[in-house]
C-alpha cells in the first residue's frame, strides 16, 4: 500500500509539473503576441505619422524670412500634411537631398539645379517666384556704391579695399556673389587672399550679423535683410537690377534614384505651392510687416 501511494503522489507531481510547464509555455505565447501585437499597433502609428508629413529642404533666405511657418497652416488645412523644414545653402540642400534625407527641395542656383536633375537626382525644375539680392553696407558707405549698378559697386569695394563679408557656403546666394565678382572682372582668389575679404561658409544670417559689426558690405536677399534690420547697423545701397534677380524654384526628388522619398506628398507639396491660393499669399507676405512685399510670382 505504501509503495502504491508514492506511485499515486509520484505521478501527481509529473502532471501537475507539467500542467505548469504548459501554462508558463501558454503565458509565453501570449505575452509574445501581445508583445507583437504592441510592436504592429507602434510600427503602424509611425507609418501613419510619416505619410503626414513632407520633408522640405529649403535655403535659409526663404526659412530666415518667415516665409515658410507663414504659409504652413494653410498647407496643413488643405492637405493634410506637416512640414518638416531643413534650412541649408542650397549646396547644402541639394547633397541633403541625394543623401535621402528630403522629399522635395525648394532652393535658388539654376547651375546647381540643372545640374541635381542632369545626375538624376531630382525630378522637373518649377522655377514659380523670385526676390531680389541687395548690397548692404555702412550707412556711410565708404566705397561710394550707392546708386551703382551690382557689378560696379563690387569693383569699388576692390578698388578701395572695403571689408567685404561672404557666405562662403556654396549657396545661391555665395554663387551669385562669385558671378558679380566675374563679371567686375575681379579675381575671386586674389580676392579671397586680401585682409579685407572675410568668408564666413555660415548662413544669412550669421553674415548679416558679422558685416554689421565689422563696418562691412555684403550681398544679401531682401527679405532676410528687413526681418533683421532693426537689429543691423546696415542699410540698402544697391537693389533691384536685372544681376541681382533671385529666382526659386521647387523640385521632387527623384524616387528612384533616392529610395525611402515620399513622391507622393512632394508632389502635394508642389502642387499647393504653384495653386492660385498660395500665389496669393505668397503675393501677400511682408506687405504687412515690413511694408513691401518680399517675393514675386514668376521667374
């Protein structure tokens, strides 16, 4: 008998053990599809959160002016979708977006641009607004450039040695400024190797801020320049001439030779930014704040 009730508790243990075993293994399976289930919902919520969004690489004339968040809750309201803005150079802008790390490119060098599409990289240029550059400089004006033309006031500043502060960044608006330069018939390396001559390879910004505290000319898109004026000891010496017409274009990046781009929203993008209610706002813009307006339609 005794040996008979140890058999019976003996195998008892070996169910009961077992029992466990396959709850525990029944648990595991569980928590496992709900861990998956988690991860599906969370995966989900990121996709859905992606395809909300555009990523626009843009120059910092057109961020640094106010353009952009001025026009974003329109763009929202009528599409759907966030912008998610890079300010760069637009050298800059344009490796940003062969790296993939843009949708859609909004810049101003019409070499540059040419050239992003000729490799493949970008879609159809839409050039669809323009501003203008301006010299900026001392109220003074030591160089005698007020009134010039581009190309002459750049060939003053030269002649009489003036500090000149550059971008020096490869943007739209560091290209336009070494084609015055050529065309004043002025040797950007000579240039580059004066005392007078500071190239900074920073943004407007940040080249507004140093000319005005070093006495110094530079060239400048309007725009930026009046959103920062109060704080500048600058002022307008030479505007609007055909040398110093600023021209933007927007172009897609080109899916299939940049994987992981959102075609689909760069083209919203492009699309609301070239329809006749964006025109208008555009058209609108600065008129307000700084009692002009800071760009216009066409090229």
């Amino acid at each position: 008998m005794k040996i008979k009730k140890l058999n019976f508790l003996a195998l008892a243990l070996v169910f009961a053990f077992t029992g466990c075993a396959k709850n525990d293994k029944d648990a595991k399976v569980a928590s496992n599809s709900n861990s998956s289930s988690k991860e599906a919902v969370v995966s989900s919520n990121e996709n859905n959160k992606e395809d909300k969004i555009v990523r626009l690489t843009t120059t910092t004339s057109v961020n640094d002016s106010g353009l952009m968040d001025y026009l974003r809750d329109d763009f929202k309201k009528d599409t759907g979708l966030d912008m998610e803005i890079v300010s760069k150079g637009t050298g800059a802008a344009i490796e940003d977006a062969k790296a993939g790390n843009a949708d859609v490119i909004l810049v101003h060098s019409k070499d540059a641009e040419d050239k992003f599409i000729e490799e493949g990289y970008g879609l159809e240029r839409k050039p669809f607004m323009h501003n203008f550059f301006v010299i900026v400089g001392p109220k003074d004006d030591p160089a005698g450039i007020k009134g010039k033309d581009a190309e002459e006031a750049f060939k003053l500043i030269n002649e009489k040695n003036e500090k000149f502060v550059s971008r020096g960044d490869e943007s739209g608006t560091h290209n336009k400024e070494l084609k015055i330069w050529e065309k004043a018939v002025v040797d950007v390396d000579e240039l580059s190797k004066k005392e007078n001559y500071n190239s900074l390879g920073d943004g407007m910004g940040a080249t507004l801020t140093f000319a005005s505290e070093n006495n110094a000319y530079t060239l400048t898109d309007l725009s930026t320049f009046l959103t920062m004026k109060n704080d500048l000891d600058l002022e307008v010496l030479v505007d609007q001439s055909d040398a110093l017409k600023n021209v933007y274009s927007i172009i897609i990046v080109n899916p299939d030779k940049v994987k992981g781009t959102n075609q689909e929203n760069a083209k919203k993008f492009q699309d609301w930014m070239l329809s006749d209610k964006a025109s208008k706002l555009i058209s609108e813009y600065g008129k307000k704040d700084y009692g002009q307006q800071l760009f216009f339609l066409g090229e």
